[in-house]
C-alpha cells in the first residue's frame, strides 16, 4: 500500500494531462493536414456531439431513439433558414438551433415516454421517417426551400493569420467547431455529474424505487429527451454550416441508424466514446469502401458484426478495460 | 573570336526557339500529363438509388477498354467513381477529396439534382470543370453565372412543357392526371407540364397524386387518379414506380392517354418487368439509343456497346437504359478530349465544352445532335417523342426544337 | 363510392403485403424476445434465391418449397453462427449486430443480382377475381396465403408442445433449461421459421413491387409499426394491424391529407393508438410486480 502512494499524484494528474495533450493536439492538428481532411475532423467533432446527446439519452437515462436524424435535421434546418432568410450570422444560429431542438425534443418526449421498449423505438424511427415529408411539404415551402433544399454560403475566416499560421475557412471553422465541442461535452459532463445525471440513472436503473423517492420520473424522462435532442441539433447546426448545404435527402433513416450504431461502437455511457464512435461512423464507411468496390456495405456490416463480438462494451469499454491491464494492481 | 561567339549563341537561341513552341502546345492543370487523364465521379452505388449505379460501372467499362485501346491522344484515363449513396453531404465529402487530394482534372456525370446542388458553388469557386451532370435539372443552364457546370440530360422541365404542348394540339379538352416523384425531379417535370398548358392548366388538371421515394407501392394513388375520371396521364416516375405504374393502371381497368417520362422509358428495365403487352401506345422520349431495338441490331457502336458489357460487366444487360446512356455521356466526355488536344488546361476543357457543333455522339439517336455555344450550355436543342407499339418505340411526329 | 370502396379493397391488398412481413416480425419476437430488423433483407434475399431457382428453369411451386427450406436452413444458420455470440449482450449490442446482417445481406444482394428491377411470376390467374378490377387475383390470393400462415402460426404456438417449449425459451431462458428444454436449438428453430415465413411474404410481395435489393425497406416500417399496433405478441393481431396500416394510409392519402403527408399523418396516428393502449390492440399487457 505505502509504495502507491508516491504514484497516487501521478495516478490523479493523468486523466488531466491526458486532456491537456489532446486538446494540444487537437488545435495542432488542422496545420499538419490538407484541407480536405480537416474538413472531415470538423465532421468528426459534429457525430461526437451528436453522440454525446444520444448517450445521455440511451445510456443514461435507458430510453432508446432509432429517430435522432431528425433532429439533426431540425438544428441543420434552423441554421439553414436563420442564415439564408434571415441573414444572421453563423455562430448566432447555433444557440437557437439548440433552443428549438430541446424544445422540440421535450415535446416530443412528454407523450413518446408512455412508450417502452419497442414502441419507443417505433415512435422515434417514425419520427425520422416522416421528417424528410414534412421538410418537403408545398405550404412550407417558403421557409424549408422544399424539395430543392437550401444552400448556405460557407463563412469565411474573420482573421487571416493565428500566432503567424495561415488561417483559412476550413480550419476557422474547425476551430469554431471544436470549440463548440469542448463547449457541449463540459455540458454534457456536468450534466452526467450532477443531479440530473444521477436523476437518470436513478430511473433507468430502479423506476419504482426512484418514482419512490421523489423523483419527477416522466419530467426528467422528457428533460433528457430534451437535453438530447439539443446536442443532436447542435451537431445539426454545425454540420449544416460545414457543407454549406441542406435538403430532405440529407436526413434518411439511415443517418438515424448509423448515429445508434455509432454511439454503441463508441461506447454507451461514456463521453469519450462519444469521440471514437464519431471516428468510427464518419470514416469505416470509407474504409470498407477502399476494400471493396463491389459490397462495399457488406465489409461495413461485417465490421460492425466483429466489433459487437470482440467490444461489447464499445472501444471506450475496451480501452477502459486495457488501461486496467496495464496499470500496476493497487492492493 | 567575336563573330564565333554570336553564331554560337545565335544557334543555341534558334534551337531553344525550336524546341519553345513544341512544349508550349502541351498544357497541364491538376490531373493532366503525357501519361494521364484523371476523372473523378460520385454516383449512388447504394442507397435508395442505387439502380443508377449502372451508369457509372458502364462507364467505368468503356474508358478501361478505351486505355486498353491506347487512350485519348496517347494518354490513358484514370477514371475514379466513389460512392455517395444519394446523400449531399457524402457527395460533398468525396468530391472534395477528389479535387482537393485525388487532384482530378474534372468531374464528370455526377448524378443526382440534391447532390449536384451540394457541389454546385463548390465546384465554380475551384474552377474545376462540372460536366454531363446526370440529371435533368433546368438549373445546369447558366453559363453566366456558373461558367463550370454543364449539364448532360435534356431539361426535365422542357420535356414537360413538350408533353403538355402535345396533349394541347392533340387532345385539347382533356382531363388530366397527374403523378409524381415528390422530389427536385417529378417537381421539376411537372412545372414545366403546367406551364406548357398555360392558361389551361388549372382546368385541364383533374387529379395529382404524389409519392416518396420509400413507399412500398403507388397503388392507392392510381386508384385516386382513377377516380377522378381523367382520360389522360401524366406518369412522372422513376423505374421501378414507372413498372408498377404501368401494371396497376392495366390491372384497375383504367385506359387513359399515358405519358411516360423519359427517366423510365427503358424497354428493358421497365416496360419488360411491368409486361410489355401493358405498355402499348405509352408516349415518352428518346434520345440515346434502345438496347433492344431491332433497328440497331447491326448498329456499329450498339455492337460495340454489346460486346463491351460481355467482357468488363457481364452483369450488366444491355436493355438497360442506364447502360445505354451511360456509354453516351462516357462518348462525348471522350470526344470534348479529343477537341481539348494537348491543352488540358481546365479553362480549355470547359472551352472546348463550349463549342460543341452539331456532334452525333454515336449511342444517341440519329439526328439527334449535341450542341453548345457560349451562351447556351444546353447539348440538346431537340427532343423526338415516341410511342410503344409493344415491341420497340416508334418515332411519333417530328423531333420538336425546346429551349 | 366506388373509388371509396377502391381505395379500401386496395388498402386491404396492400394491408396483405405489410401483414405478411410483420407476421414474421411477430414469429421472431415470440420465440426470441428481439425485433430483427434484417428480417426484411433476409425475406428479399430469399426471393432472390427462388428467382434464381425459377431462372434456372425449376417450376414455380417446386422452387416455393425448396425456397422455404433454403430460408429455413439460412435462418438456422445465422442464428446458430452470428447471433448465438452476443445472446448474452444488452440488447442494444444485438440490435447493431441486426443492423450488420441487414447491410451485408442487401449490399450481397446488390452485388450479386444488381439494382436493376426483376420481375418475378405469380402462381395466382392473371385475370382479376370476378372480372371485377378492385383487385388483382395474386393480391387476393396473398392474401389467402397470409390467412392460412396465420391459422398455422397460431395453432402451432397455442396447441404444439414445440410451440410451447419455443414460447417459454423465449420468455424465461433459464427455467426452459430446467426443465429440460434445448433453448439454443429452440432459438435456431425459432430464426429459422421466421425467414421461412419471411420468405413466403417476399415471394407473395416481389410480383407486385418488383423484386430489387431495396425492395423490403419501405415495407419494414410499416410491417414493424403494423406488428406493434396489432400487438408484437399476437399473430392475428399483426395481420390485423397490417390490414388496419394499409386501409388508414390509403385513406388518409387519398381524403384527409394528400399524399404530401400521409406517411407522417399516418405514423401520428399509429403513435396516438399506441399511447392509448401501449400494448397494441391485441397485445398482452405486462404487468410486473415490485
């Protein structure tokens, strides 16, 4: 015991010094990388987000949501319209979109949580699947852009140079997402820490003993799906400024799916997770498809299948679990 | 001593003179050299539309056997086709990695309107060449303000208006129905439906019926078409909708004047399936050549096409339309090289684009022919309709001029 | 009227189509407690099989049979290789594996068969019932075909032992072993009657939407929203709620709301009945004690 106590300040410092290089390297990164790829790490950071939100939802509060595409949708829509009928800037956006999102995601929440289980699942892929149609509805048009959908001007950097490097809009914009992202996951941590993270945990795990306790259950059901939804739109409202370009086709079930699969192979109820499942949705696809031209879907399915058996706690559970294999046991 | 010196420098300057203007002809930009041609492309290999991945597998297959041929003017293309699933963002993501890191002196045949879109002021603020789009879309029409993007397809719009006009000289106090891919496409074909009937539009049209490109089937809205009691159709669907289309208005009795829209007009990958017997007196459009058209049977190109699907994509049939049409475009991306010579500048590409006179790409119809000028980047300035006598379609009246 | 009763009889066709499938749903959860969301790729890519069966020049019905058998064994298969590793995983896991099978089977079949529509026989006349034009001898007699699957299903899970012994693997894994009950064969059998029956329904749908790889997407939902309406747990409750699913999207779109919105319109309604009765309308409402 007395020979772990001198690493007891290390053991302590590591997660944070672990954070700090990250970070360092995270901001070193769009310098060292062409434009095209810094491109995909700010759509990288958009997914994290997006599943940080889906991991509060179905991690912590053990709801489940095939649907969340929607809600991508609803944030990249709302910075969409706000920038193009509106003229308002890019950055503004962001925090509405992610005001309407939990607004919209509470209501949604309030009578989808009479549901479980399954039915749940139903609702929330109907959500997705309805989105597209009412996105091309002929009576909103004038606002959604209808089936044409609605194209953005991609902002430019407001400086030329950072500290003597070149700064253009790709990497602005990197860096403006990954300040959002740094911004979302302190929510989203605090969250998880504080009383409503408990709060959730509390349900998910014991319903009865926590209704018992005095716990608004279906408020704070309804909270989380609110809370989640918000991130989600976030990430929608980022991504929709880094194409510069949204329409009903953007938002398929499928992106609601890959967003699920994304959050399980990252790791549930983990925020790093969050990070690695981004990475695995936004470049396996890729990947697969430099293995095989002909199927490239089915090496995509089949990575999905091996990663479920060799990773059933995600590759956040895996990395957990390797860390403690490593690290000296402590009596 | 003086004199040799000036000979001398007079004779190394007239060789340098010599040699000046033979490497001034060969111009390059990103994608060119003496070896090479590189093309980049997105198509939706999966995904909802992944039937049209057929074009660009059709393609793939002409410019490998082109190189095996020898290539363009000595150099072979490096055709890289990435798949987008029919999603903007995806479509975004590759095409920048094909300008940005594959470094491709064009794009060609990209398809899709949502996708295009995506890369649209993309692709103009690179100045990189944004040709044969695959779609229809009357959007690609703008030289002014998008200098790098050319369309391919006949304007789905016009070919609407060309239907409407049709049904106005033909059967003037007609009752149509109308059904429509809910989409940047079946909206697109149906403006132009309604303003070729003008005026009359409001009255003429008795019945619409929309349908997503998810649903299961469009039977319910046949039904509804039906109903209504019109006595002509306007069928504005994509293949496999087209077939069920076709088949269920044969199956509920219904018997109007049927208008096909040419996205569908594929003998063998719709009219087949849907029964050919139920397709007699469709009136579409053409203007690639059938595949399984007898009077192409001896075709020099068709035989060409035939024989190049047997040996690098035997799964591929030569009745189908995409086919076809992809070996069009594949054609005259060929033929604007041809023109380009060794200057593959992208400026030149887009230039010789430009200047396309009265062309006949081998695999269209004959007489139809591709044109383009500076200020009118439309290739096609006429369109034939035709009619289903049950076997092949026939021409049906004179090719009409559209703008 | 008569386009009302139209649209209603071309509800009921439809309703078929969605019943078919979701009878299928409704096998796989009641022997292994999961929704399997490949089921509808695995239905297609047996289709796939008869029609190269009936290609190859096998008649209909002989390439039918051996169809069901070849889905049987598939099914069988799958369970027993791929499913069998993450049984004991949450359930989230397992649905990331259906979400792999599903991908791998459609781009198989994509690859193999291409995207190109095929079209595929019908053992039912061609000439409509009746001569009457409301709806088509095949989509009659799928229907047919859906009731007589019913009437087995629903014998085979109330009256066999086999049935039972399948029931109660699926609702209490540990106390089946108890008693003696092989509940990993019982799952492989359960995976195996589901693509059987799976495979029914897209040889009974391909004749009318046409076979393609993406064929079942669109069908899933609604054959998955149809089985929780009627009741995951109820075989006449599914292909009742298919009936109901196709009978309200074709009268929505065609009276209340237009086609511009009848599949939002109509998922609305199915969530609404849901909150009313969370157990579907046949379902066996669980009522767990503390």
């Amino acid at each position: 015991m007395s020979n772990t106590s001198s690493l007891a300040p290390v053991a302590t410092a590591l997660p944070w010094i672990r954070l700090i290089l990250g970070m360092g390297a995270a901001c070193a990164l769009p310098f060292f990388i062409t434009n095209y790829h810094v491109f995909q790490a700010s759509l990288v950071l958009c997914y994290a987000i997006a599943l940080v939100g889906l991991n509060i939802l179905i991690g912590y509060s053990g709801q489940i949501s095939l649907g969340h595409g929607a809600f991508l949708a609803i944030g990249a829509y709302t910075t969409a319209v706000l920038m193009d009928k509106f003229d308002m800037p890019y950055w503004m956006t962001i925090p509405i979109a992610a005001a309407v999102c939990l607004a919209v995601g509470f209501l949604f929440g309030l009578p989808a949580l009479r549901l479980e289980g399954h039915y749940l699942a139903l609702a929330t892929f109907a959500l997705a699947v309805a989105l597209p149609q009412l996105l091309k509805f002929k009576h909103l048009e004038f606002l959604t852009g209808g089936v044409q959908g609605i194209v953005i001007m991609k902002p430019e950097s407001p400086f030329e140079t950072l500290f003597g490097l070149k700064l253009n809009s790709d990497r602005w914009l990197y860096f403006f997402t990954l300040t959002v992202t740094v911004i979302m996951f302190v929510i989203g941590w605090n969250l998880i820490r504080g009383r409503i993270g408990r709060a959730l945990i509390a349900i998910r795990d014991q319903p009865i003993a926590a209704a018992s306790m005095g716990i608004n259950t279906p408020l704070y059901k309804s909270l989380a799906f609110g809370v989640s939804a918000m991130f989600t739109g976030v990430a929608g409202a980022l991504s929709a400024i880094l194409v510069a370009f949204v329409a009903p086709d953007s938002f398929t079930v499928f992106l609601s799916i890959t967003l699920m699969v994304g959050m399980v192979i990252g790791g549930v109820t983990s925020l790093p997770g969050a990070l690695y499942g981004a990475i695995f949705i936004q470049f396996i696809p890729n990947i697969a498809d430099q293995i095989s031209k002909a199927a490239p879907w089915a090496i995509y399915g089949v990575m999905l299948i091996l990663f479920m058996y060799a990773m059933p706690t995600g590759i956040a559970g895996a990395l957990r679990l390797l860390g403690q294999k490593i690290r000296p046991h402590n009596a | 001593m003086k004199k040799r010196q000036f000979a001398l420098s007079a004779l190394c300057l007239s060789l340098i003179g010599f040699a000046m203007p033979a490497s001034a002809q060969k111009k390059y930009d990103p994608g060119a050299s003496d070896t090479e041609i590189k093309i980049g492309q997105t198509m939706p290999y999966s995904g909802p539309a992944s039937a049209y991945g057929t074009i660009g597998k059709v393609q793939a297959a002409y410019f490998k056997q082109l190189n095996e041929q020898g290539g363009v003017n000595g150099r072979k293309i490096n055709f890289i086709s990435l798949d987008d699933g029919y999603s903007p963002p995806k479509t975004v993501e590759m095409v920048r990695r094909l300008v940005e890191q594959d470094e491709v002196l064009l794009m060609m045949g990209t398809l899709g309107t949502p996708s295009n879109t995506a890369i649209h002021k993309y692709m103009n603020a690179k100045k990189v060449p944004h040709m044969f789009l695959a779609t229809g879309a009357s959007k690609w029409n703008d030289p002014q303000h998008f200098p790098w993007t050319i369309g391919f397809n006949p304007n789905y719009h016009s070919e609407g208006k060309l239907y409407a006009q049709n049904i106005l000289a033909t059967k003037p106090n007609a009752k149509i129905a109308v059904l429509f891919q809910n989409d940047d496409y079946g909206k697109d074909y149906f403006n132009g439906f309604k303003e070729g009937l003008g005026a009359k539009a409001a009255s003429m049209i008795v019945a619409q019926a929309s349908y997503e490109v998810t649903d299961p089937t469009i039977d319910s809205q046949i039904v509804t078409l039906k109903g209504s009691g019109a006595d002509t159709f306007f069928n504005i669907t994509t293949p496999k909708f087209a077939a069920q289309a076709i088949r269920k208005v044969d199956e509920v009795g219904w018997k109007p004047t049927h208008y096909l829209n040419q996205v569908s007009a594929s003998v063998g990958s719709v009219l087949k399936p849907a029964g050919l017997d139920k397709a007699v007196g469709l009136i579409s459009m053409l203007y690639v050549k059938e595949g399984s058209d007898v009077r192409w049977e001896n075709d020099a190109t068709m035989k060409d096409f035939k024989a190049l699907l047997k040996k690098h994509a035997p799964e591929v049939s030569p009745d189908d339309g995409n086919a076809t049409y992809g070996y069009a475009v594949a054609q005259m991306m060929v033929q604007v090289l041809k023109q380009a010579g060794d200057n593959l500048t992208r400026e030149n590409i887009m230039k010789q684009a430009a200047n396309i006179k009265d062309f006949q790409i081998p695999m269209a119809l004959p007489g139809v022919l591709a044109s383009t000028s500076p200020t009118d980047f439309a290739l096609f300035q006429t369109m034939q309709l035709v009619k289903f006598d049950g076997k092949n379609w026939i021409d049906y009246g004179k090719p009409a001029s559209v703008k | 009227m008569e386009t009302f009763i139209h649209q209603v009889v071309a509800g009921i066709a439809t309703g078929g189509v969605y019943a078919s499938l979701a009878l299928a749903l409704v096998m796989i959860y009641q022997s292994t407690h999961h929704i399997n969301f490949a089921q509808g790729e695995i239905a297609m890519f047996a289709t796939y099989m008869a029609w190269t069966l009936i290609n190859a020049g096998v008649s209909y019905w002989l390439a039918f049979v051996c169809t069901i058998l070849l889905a049987f064994t598939l099914g069988v298969l799958i369970q027993r290789i791929i499913i069998q590793p993450v049984e004991k995983a949450p359930v989230l896991n397992v649905v990331v594996v259906f979400i792999g099978l599903l991908v791998i089977l459609n781009s198989i079949a994509g690859w193999v068969f291409t995207y190109t529509i095929k079209s595929f026989p019908s053992p039912f006349p061609k000439e409509p019932p009746f001569g009457l034009h409301f709806i088509s001898s095949h989509e009659l007699g799928s229907i047919g075909v859906t009731l007589v699957l019913l009437v087995l299903l629903y014998g085979f899970f109330k009256f066999t032992p086999l049935g039972l012994a399948m029931r109660a693997s699926a609702q209490n894994p540990d106390s089946s072993r108890l008693v003696g009950i092989r509940v990993g064969w019982m799952l492989a059998l359960g995976w195996g009657l589901a693509a059987a029956i799976g495979s029914v329904a897209g040889m009974m749908i391909a004749p009318v939407v046409f076979l393609e790889p993406n064929m079942m997407s669109g069908i899933l939902l609604y054959a998955f929203a149809a089985a929780l309406v009627g009741g995951i747990d109820s075989p006449g409750g599914a292909v009742l709620g298919g009936f109901i699913v196709g009978i309200l999207e074709n009268l929505l779109g065609a009276y209340v709301i237009g086609t511009e919105l009848k599949l939002s319109v109509a998922l609305v309604l199915i969530i609404v009945v849901l909150t009313i009765k969370p157990a579907g309308l046949f379902g066996k409402v669980i009522v767990s004690r503390v």
